[in-house]
C-alpha cells in the first residue's frame, strides 16, 4: 500500500550551498503520509473532527545522498503495520533521476484530544483487517 508523491525543492528548503536543511525530509515524510491517506480515503482533518489525533511518537531517518535547490523529489509512503493504537508508516525519498536520498519511519499513536490511546476508528481498523489478509496471501 504506497503512494508516491512529488515536489520540488525551493530556494526557502535550502542552505547558502543550496543543499537542503536535514530537518525539510521529516516535513516531506508528512506530505507523503498525508497524501497516501486521502488516497485511501482518510482526512487529518475529518479525523480529528471525530476527536481522534495521531500525533508521532517516534521517527527516524537515514540520509543517502542531499537534494538541492530545484531538483524535483519523489516521496514513497507506505503504511508499514497498523497494531493496537498504533499505526507506521515507511518512507523513500528520491531524486526525479532514481537517486536514493533519504528513508526513514514513523510511528503514530491514536490519541483522544487528552492524548491518551483511543481505539481506532472502524475505517482503519478494517484497513488493517485487509493489511493482515494481504500477508496471508503473501502480497
């Protein structure tokens, strides 16, 4: 289950050497995130009205290779596991060109607005229910 989103890096990402600031990819992981739940159905917002948040209570990234003022980037995100209350996620980012430049994680908590662990609601119980299937059948 992935989605690859694209962009291209402004001048605003970048240092004076016009390399971007390590910090940017998290900010990418999250376009990727965002963009691979609306095609699946899913809103932050729509989320959240029903009083359910996922705030990130783990991430991690390993950097390959440095994106540079306007290269166009290729973000992957896939969801990883659904178990519990929680939910991660994977990521790749590259270069329009294939270069390998970042991957990396996070994981997420289904929380109440009082942050504490809330079950998930149906759709994304039922997401997982089909994740778990996917296994079975070995895709």
């Amino acid at each position: 289950m992935e989605h690859v989103a694209t962009l291209r890096v402004i001048y605003g990402d970048t240092d004076a050497a016009g390399i971007v600031y390590y910090g940017h990819y998290l900010r990418w992981f999250e376009v990727g995130r965002a963009e691979l739940m609306r095609r699946k159905g899913f809103s932050y917002r729509e989320t959240m009205e029903q009083g359910v948040l996922l705030p990130v209570i783990e991430a991690g990234a390993s950097y390959h290779a440095s994106a540079k003022y306007d290269d166009v980037l290729r973000i992957h995100a896939e969801i990883r596991e659904i178990r519990g209350v929680r939910l991660a996620f994977g990521y790749r980012i590259e270069r329009d060109d294939g270069t390998l430049l970042v991957t990396g994680h996070t994981v997420h908590a289904f929380t109440g607005r009082d942050g504490k662990p809330v079950r998930p609601p149906a759709a994304f119980r039922a997401l997982s229910l089909s994740n778990d299937k996917s296994r079975e059948k070995g895709v």
